[in-house]
C-alpha cells in the first residue's frame, strides 16, 4: 500500500514539470526526485505560482508517504520482536513448571532422536541449541527449548538444571559435552549425565568430568548391525518392547520406593506374575549389580529396580504398587 502511494506521489511530479511546464521528461524526473528526497537542490528552470504550489503539495505527499511506509516498517518490526519476546516468556514460563524433565543439549542427528522419543513416551523436554537453521525446525515442533549456549551456567539454570532428571550432552564436539558435563555435575552433584563422544579417546574424558554414562554412536551403530545379523529375532523382540509401540509387549523398569507393599516379598508372595501377568526378567541392586531371571525365593528389597515386560496397562497397575504402600487384594 506505501509503494503504491508513492508511485502515485510520483506520477504526481511528473504531470506537474511535464504538464503544467511543459519541461521534458528527464528533467521532470530530476525535479521529482529532488522534491521527493527534500536534497535542497534548486530546482531546474523557474516555476511558475501555479508550479510552486503544485510542488509544495508534492513535498507533503512525498514526506507523508514516505513517513508512512518507515512506519509501517517499523509496526512489523516492533510487532515481530514482540511477538517473538512473547514467545520467549511464555515458553519459559513451561520451562520454570517442569519438574523431574531431561535437558538434551544439542539437537542434531543424536540429540533430535533423542528430544523425539522422550518426548514420544511422555516426559518433559528442554532442548538448548543455537543454530539458527536448529531453531527454525524448533519452532515448528512441539518441544521446549531455549536458544543459547548449553556450555552456559545461566542458560542451564533457565533449563531447569536443579530441576531435572538428566541431562543429556549431544553437542558435536566433545569438549563441549566435556564442559557441560563438568558445569551440571558442579552445579547439580547427583544428576544423572548420558554424554555423547564422537571419538572414543574422549570416553575417558567425559567420565573423569563425571559423566555416568558415556556413549559412542558409530560403536553403538555397528554393534546393532552386528547384532541384526547374528540374533535378528532377539534384536527385534527388544526392539518391539523398548520402543513401546505395541501395547501387548512393553518393557519397563520400576524402582521399589521405601513404602512399596512389595519391600521385603519375594518373588513367589509379591504376586507379580499371576497378580499382574508379567514377567520379571532382572532385578538391579542399588549397588548396581544385576540379578538375571530371579527365582522363586529372590527377596523384594528397597530402591531395587525391576526390568519388567508386559502389557502397558498392567505395568501401570504394578507401577502404583512400586511407588506407594498399596497392598494387594485377596482374590
């Protein structure tokens, strides 16, 4: 609308010095520039009153178009930056009501599978990367995320740092995952830290920064393909219950809090298999060590966690006996 008005303001000049003067067409182009940019030039040929008066009008068009168009400008500039500052605040009001969430910093070909499918299963999801083309895919998603430096105090504080349930360090270089590692730890001593290593002299690294566990994606990739061909039922059974995509065939691993009904039971009275109709693969110590396929008499203790597999909704009913003194029905 601006541009067309000023067209107009244009033509305007021209019909005044080729019209009303009589001049030509260059010099009329000249004289309505120099009216319309207010330059101060003198004008080409003498006016007549008719010509001034016309050129006074041409000025007032000029500067009020001109004044028009800089505003208009200026409203989508400040409404843009407004908009987007509003964004920000709001989004961050999300970010300050987590509880309990994971911090993914970095959302490249590690860290954006990683975001989707803890998202996917239901948790909350600050994601921290700086990248311009990052933030524009961000913006499309569903995810939370901050737009800065995951090597910053200040910028992990805001993700919630002191908040969350882990964090995990997929940037593309490994001294910054070293750096991220070392400032949650610092920060946050009891914090679980899963760091990305894209050479494996810096697994050696990332640990001695604190890093509870350190993963190499290429290992880990040529592990599976290794594993697709030697056992490619097994590695489709895990994969069917890890990703949760098929109700009737999950796995999940429950922790035994201290005022679970299930603490001091063995597997035969917890009642787990015929109660629930699932099945209790290992059981870990909270010193870390593993119990595979427990028998019988395999006693239930605290902060034990169960690797479960089952149907979903049974897992949830055995999740509220794990995390709460409920105590089981007689049938």
């Amino acid at each position: 609308m601006g541009g067309g008005a000023l067209i107009l303001v244009f033509a305007y000049g021209m019909f005044i010095y080729m019209g009303l003067e009589g001049w030509g067409a260059l010099d009329s182009f000249y004289q309505t520039v120099i009216t319309l940019s207010t330059v101060g030039f003198e004008e080409v040929y003498d006016l007549s009153p008719q010509a001034k008066f016309h050129t006074s009008m041409l000025i007032l068009a000029g500067v009020g178009s001109f004044a028009y168009i800089v505003g208009s400008f200026t409203q989508i500039l400040v409404e843009g930056q407004l908009r987007s500052l509003w964004e920000k605040r709001r989004m961050q009001r999300f970010i300050d009501a987590l509880e309990d969430h994971f911090i993914v910093c970095g959302y490249g070909r590690i860290g954006s599978v990683v975001a989707k499918e803890l998202h996917r299963e239901g948790y909350g999801v600050v994601v921290i990367d700086n990248a311009p083309e990052v933030l524009d895919e961000l913006e499309q998603s569903d995810l939370l995320f901050i737009a800065g430096d995951a090597t910053s105090d200040q910028i992990l504080l805001r993700a919630g740092l002191k908040r969350a349930r882990a964090i995990i360090a997929a940037l593309d270089a490994d001294a910054e995952n070293v750096y991220v590692t070392l400032t949650s730890k610092q920060m946050v001593p009891k914090l679980l830290v899963i760091a990305r290593a894209a050479n494996e002299q810096s697994i050696q690294k990332l640990e001695y920064a604190g890093a509870d566990r350190v993963l190499t994606p290429h290992v880990l990739g040529g592990m599976r393909m290794a594993q697709l061909v030697l056992r490619p039922t097994v590695t489709d059974f895990l994969d069917l219950a890890m990703q949760g995509k098929h109700i009737d065939l999950q796995m999940e691993e429950l922790e035994i809090s201290p005022g679970s009904w299930l603490v001091g039971k063995d597997m035969l009275h917890s009642e787990i298999r015929p109660r629930f109709n699932l099945i209790v693969i290992a059981i870990q110590k909270p010193d870390g060590s593993m119990i595979f396929n427990p028998q019988s008499d395999t006693v239930i203790e605290v902060r034990d966690t169960l690797v479960v597999v089952g149907n979903r909704n049974d897992l949830d009913a055995l999740e509220e006996i794990t995390t709460a003194s409920h105590t089981l029905d007689a049938s």
